[in-house]
C-alpha cells in the first residue's frame, strides 16, 4: 500500500473500508504487524529511532487523528481518512479470523473478556494475556514475556492485539519469530495507538 512521508514515519495511505479489505483478505501466514499512531506518536518517533523504524518497517502504518487525515488530503491524497482502531477490531471479529488480546492488567482484560464475549458472542478468540509490570530495562529478555511470545506462536492466532503502553514490548514482538499477526496495541477502551513512555508504566 502506497505511504506518504511526514517527518520521517512514512503512513499509508488508506480509509477505513481499504484498510479492512487488506487486513480481511490478508494471508496471515505471513509475518506482520500493524501500527496505529497519533500525530504525538509519530512526532516521538521524529526523535526515536527505533521507534520510526517500527512504524515504518509495520505492513501498514495508519493515520490515527485527523492531522495525519488533512496532512495527507494536503497532499493531494483524497481518499485518506481516519482509520480508528475501535472500528477496524469491532469490523475484524466479526469475520472468521483467530484473535489474541496481550496487555492490560488482570481486572481490565478480565473485563474486556466479558464485554468481547457479550458483545461478540461468535468471535473466535484463543486467550487473553496480562503481561507484568516492569520498567524498560527490565522488558527485554524477561521470562514471563518470553514465555506469553511462545505461547501465543503455539496458538498461531490471525490477529494479536497488543497493548504497548510499555515501552519494551513492541521491542519484543518486533524481534520476535511470530508467524503471526501483531497489532499495535488494544488498550482499555480497544482503543489502537502506538505509544512510548519515559518512564515505567503499566499496561492498560
């Protein structure tokens, strides 16, 4: 899919309808993730890196918020508009594709499970994951985090939705073997963003 430079991250171009044929139709066989930043996030990215480097490396990178939306039209791109990620996972159960949701502590996966299961009574989802709380330097290499990695590749969901509230954890999936599918990241609201903070927090 075409993409659109702004400061360095390179966004696709698409609408919501693209964007959910592409990932609808996608062989998921096939290694891929997914971002969904904000214009905060990709002004980080300006001064991350690797965090550009992510975004730029996903299968898609979406304009989350309506800057990214008129910076595209600007240029001439028309059919661009907001893709929300609160959208995109409500249209994406609804099809015959495997889901699994990593991030949010106990309380709130447990409550996202009941309002997914009331919700979307014939969504096929394989499990829920809540990963520790741990700061940056000790998300790399950490065993429990390695171990939910492992399990979810033996699950071989279609589509991971990942809260990355943490800073390490798109570090991990980015570097993972996955042959599965990583989208960046459902939060308590399922709402999609891509976000790096300086200090420890949880995911939410």
């Amino acid at each position: 899919m075409q993409r659109i430079d702004f400061i360095g991250t390179r966004f696709s171009i698409t609408n919501p309808e693209d964007a959910f044929r592409f990932l609808e139709g996608y062989d998921c066989t096939q290694t891929g993730y997914v971002c969904f930043p904000d214009l905060f996030v990709i002004s980080k990215a300006a001064e991350d890196p690797l965090l550009q480097k992510i975004l730029n490396n996903s299968l898609l990178t979406v304009p989350d918020g309506k800057p990214l939306e008129f910076w595209a039209k600007m240029k001439g791109y028309s059919q661009t508009r907001t893709v929300s990620g609160y959208w995109l996972i409500r249209s994406l159960l609804k099809t015959s594709h495997t889901h699994f949701f990593y991030g949010g502590n106990a309380e709130t996966t447990e409550r996202m499970r009941k309002n997914l299961m009331r919700e979307f009574p014939d969504a096929r989802i394989l499990g829920y994951a809540s990963p520790p709380f741990l700061n940056l330097l000790e998300i790399e290499g950490n065993g429990t985090i390695l171990k939910d990695l492992q399990d979810i590749a033996e699950l071989k969901p279609d589509f991971i939705w990942i809260g990355i509230s943490s800073p390490g954890i798109p570090d991990a999936f980015f570097h993972s073997r996955l042959t599965t599918w990583g989208i960046a990241g459902c939060r308590r609201r399922i709402r999609l963003h891509f976000r790096r903070p300086q200090k420890e927090s949880r995911m939410d």
